[in-house]
C-alpha cells in the first residue's frame, strides 16, 4: 500500500539561486527498505529533510496516506514520519530520558513507555548502564544509535536514517542493519537511508534510489543493482569534485 508520494517535487535554495533537488518523483509503500544513494552534494540530505517537512517543496506536491503534506500539522506529521540526522543529540538528557521524551510527549503510560525502552534497548544491544548517562558521558556512535532506538520507540510509519552507521563500528553497524531489515519485513514499517557504506546499503535496500546533482537518475529494485559500478562511478565523482575544489581556489 502506497502512504507516501511525491510528483516533479524540486527544491531550490533560500535566495531560489539554484535547485538542489529537481523533478523528483517516487513512491513508497509499507515495508519498503530503500537506500538513497550519491555523490557528495547530490541532494540526498535535502531530500529526506523534505520527506518530514524540515525543508518545504518549491515546486510539486507530496502526499502521506493521500493527504497533501500542507494540511497535515508538522507535529503530527513528524509523530509518523521521524528523521534521525547524522549528527546526534541528546537533548540535555540522560539516555533514559532522551528515549522516553517523545512517548511522554504523546502521553503514553509510563509502563509502556518503560517496556519500548527495555524492548529495544534489547534489540539493540545497549547496556542498561547507558541508561544514566548523559550525552558527554557517550562517545558518538553510542550516541548515534541512542538516538536510533529513540526513533524506533516512537514505532512510525516512516523512518528516515541519515548515515546511520557512519561512527558505529562494524559489529553494531552489522547488527543495525539486520534489525532494520527484520523490522520493514515484520511491522511494515518503511525505512529510507542514506548510506555511503555500500556494502551495509547492499544487505539493507531492496530499492535504491539514485541522485546525481539533485536528480533522479534511477529508481531500481537492489538486486538489479550493478554494486561494483555504483561504486567506481561514486569514486570518480568524488575524485572530480575534490579536483573541481581545488581548482576553483585559484
């Protein structure tokens, strides 16, 4: 079932200079594991920022369960569509209560509150330690998957991952991605990540979405995937954008 839809969606820059996305088009559905894929700068941030209404459309519409983006409250809308940036915040809180808030938020009992928390706390291997520390107290990948599991809490319809497992080590990374992959196949919860870690986005994505200079250049089914060019094609462009920057200091 279709709960999310965007048509000739573009996104340009504050002064409207230039687009950073352009003519995006796709759908999602229930259950959908999809991978975003791109060079540096190819939009795949603003996209999932547009996807939970922290950046709005220029041009185009987007739907959630067939209802325009515009007359659906952020609030509501971000209950159901969460994002976890790459960059981890805490909060000011200890872990315990930086993974309760938004279920205190929604006025949840506290025993339920308290049962998510222990669920996936399990699910992901966190030390109950963890528990009374503060954000200082946690390196960045704990705090990266603290903020993960808080997502996974608010139990949403979308979840949208930014580099998840940027600062996670392997072990975590891989036990991440196989959670996450169990997790779209069981609660038909959709997830859509952004991953420069091609083997990692490999397990995880059934779909992939391709950007190139705010474009989409492809939309396929993962194992119709050519990985090793994907991959060469990554690299060239990021040889070429270093060169370009360079460059462009003379």
């Amino acid at each position: 079932m279709t709960i999310l839809e965007l048509k000739q969606v573009s996104l340009a820059t504050a002064i409207g200079s230039r687009y950073l996305l352009q003519d995006i088009s796709f759908t999602l559905s229930s259950g959908d594991r999809i991978v975003i894929i791109g060079a540096s700068g190819a939009g795949k941030t603003s996209l999932l920022r547009l996807l939970n209404r922290l950046q709005e459309a220029t041009n185009g519409s987007i739907e959630f369960n067939n209802q325009p983006f515009n007359q659906i409250s952020a609030i509501q809308l971000r209950q159901q569509v969460v994002l976890v940036p790459q960059e981890a915040k805490l909060l000011g809180m200890r872990v315990r209560e930086t993974l309760a808030y938004p279920l205190v938020l929604q006025q949840l009992p506290k025993r339920d509150i308290q049962q998510r928390i222990e669920t996936w706390r399990t699910k992901l291997h966190i030390p109950e330690a963890w528990l009374e520390r503060n954000e200082l107290e946690l390196s960045v990948g704990q705090r990266q998957l603290v903020t993960i599991t808080r997502a996974l809490i608010m139990q949403p319809k979308i979840l949208l991952l930014d580099e998840p497992t940027s600062a996670l080590d392997v072990g975590s990374a891989n036990h991440l991605i196989e959670v996450l992959a169990e997790l779209g196949d069981t609660s038909g919860m959709a997830i859509v990540m952004v991953n420069h870690q091609l083997e990692l986005a490999q397990k995880f994505a059934r779909r992939v979405l391709y950007l190139q200079q705010g474009q989409l250049l492809e939309d396929k089914d993962s194992d119709r995937v050519d990985w090793l060019e994907l991959r060469d094609n990554l690299d060239r462009m990021e040889r070429q954008k270093m060169v370009d920057e360079e460059f462009d200091k003379f």
